[in-house]
C-alpha cells in the first residue's frame, strides 16, 4: 500500500513537472510586483477644509507622443477596461443619458459586450460570376478604434495640509465610429467608469516604459502622477457648456490654456515670495 502511494505520488510529481516545463518563464526573472500591487486609499477630505475648488473635464488624445503608451498593442489600457467591464469585475455606466458623467444609469454586461460589434449589410461583386450580391459583414470591436478618453476631475485646495490637489472622478474611453461602406460619423463615449472604484484594477497593470524594462509604473501610478498629455474641453461654468460650444479651431485651444493657467496663478497668488 505504501508502495503504491509512493508510485502515484511519483506520477503526480511528473505530471506536475511536465505542466511547468510546458510553460517556460518568459525573462529573466519573475515579474510579481505589479501584480501584487495594493492601492493606496485617500486621504480623508473634510468639508470644512476645502475653501476653493474648480471641476474640470479633460480629453485624452492616445495620438499624442506623450500617451502612446496607452495604445501599446500587447495590453492597451481598453483592453483592461473593456475586459473587466464585459467579466462583471468593473461597473460602467449608460453614456446615453442625461449627465451621464454623474454615474446614474449603471450599464448592463450584455450592453458592453454589443459595443462596437455590428452586422452590415453591404453590396459586393462576386469575382466569379460577376454580379452584384449582399454580403453580410461582422465587424468586431478593435482596440485601435479607441483613440480618446474623457476624464472628469476635481481641483482643490486643502487648508488642512496647504496643497492644491487634484482628484479623478471619472474615465470615459471614445471610438470613432465608421458606418458600413468605413466612412467615419464621428466620436462615441463608450461608457463612463468611476475612478475610484478603477483603481485596483489598473494598479495591477503595467504601462510601458520606453526607457527601462526592469522599472515599469502602473496604471494607476500614471494617472496619480498624470503622466499624460491632454487638454481641457469644459470647466464648470453657470451655462454648463463645453468650450466647442463657444470657441473653435485655435480659440478653443487657447481658451484651454487660459482655463489651465487661472488654476495655476490661483495657487501661486496663495503664496508670498
């Protein structure tokens, strides 16, 4: 009997060993520090400290130089997004209705997994008989079609410890939208995502770093440090309009910079030099 115990234990050892040796470690050394990673909570804000605050919503263009990084093609940061929102492991909310940055209206599993995937009917020639027939075509989401994100935040200075701090309220990802014949119809938000709840997941992810291999930041490292290039398109304004509303083309874009340098000359005027 203990003999026989000994042999299966044996081949249990070998099975075991021959599942591992099936899956060589890919580098040098084994990479757990992302993957173990925890999110640091926030400091708790008191009502009371907060005397001056300014929101501000801003656009993300992954075309940029700055934010390649979140088109990397092995793991872009939709694809971390898109895969937990379509698992049930994050909750996305309906972009459709009205404020829909305020996180009213949660959106269904179902709902995030038709995004993107369509089914065309378009007219094709058949180079066999050489007449004109429909085809059906399916078109599946593709992480390239991602080229944008919205991300609403919160400035404000904190008595308490004398700091300007910013806090991320929301990220929306946008896909350019193209109609049958690839004819491109515009920008659509996908879906709004609270941060906060994001944080854990995207802490466990690495972005790619350009310069060094050994020393990569997480997602979530990026976007508390805002490693990452974007320009303001709205700021809380009695008329609650975006800036396209009321500027194009250069004005909009210097009506950005002015917004972004109130906020600054409001925190430098706090101090005496």
């Amino acid at each position: 009997m203990i003999k026989s115990g000994k042999i299966l234990l044996a081949s249990l050892l070998l099975v075991c060993g021959a599942a591992v040796a099936q899956e060589p470690l890919d580098g040098a050394w084994v990479k757990t520090t992302t993957k173990e990673k925890d999110v640091i909570p926030y400091d708790y804000i008191r009502e009371a400290d907060v005397f001056w605050a300014k929101r501000i919503w801003r656009m993300i263009d992954v075309r940029e130089k700055m934010n390649l990084c979140f088109k990397y093609p092995q793991e872009p940061l939709i694809q971390i997004l898109h895969n937990a929102a379509k698992n049930g492991e994050l909750t996305v909310y309906d972009p459709a209705v009205v404020d829909a940055d305020q996180f009213k209206q949660v959106m269904s599993v179902a709902d995030v997994t038709k995004l993107g995937m369509r089914v065309d009917t378009v007219m094709q020639i058949n180079p066999i008989t050489l007449e004109e027939e429909q085809v059906i075509q399916k078109n599946e989401l593709t992480w390239d079609k991602i080229v944008k994100y919205r991300v609403k935040e919160d400035w404000f200075f904190d008595e308490e410890t004398s700091t300007m701090m910013c806090r991320i309220i929301g990220i929306a990802p946008i896909m350019e939208d193209y109609d049958a014949t690839g004819n491109y119809r515009g920008d659509m938000t996908m879906y709004w995502i609270y941060y906060p709840d994001l944080r854990p997941t995207i802490a466990r992810h690495e972005v790619f770093n350009p310069k060094n291999d050994a020393v990569r930041l997480s997602w979530e490292d990026l976007f508390e440090a805002r490693l990452f290039e974007s320009y303001i398109y709205k700021e809380s304004n009695v008329y609650d309009r975006n800036i396209q509303e009321y500027a194009t083309g250069m004005d909009a874009l210097l009506e950005s910079d002015r917004v972004k340098y109130e906020n600054f000359a409001f925190e430098h005027d706090l101090w005496n030099y």
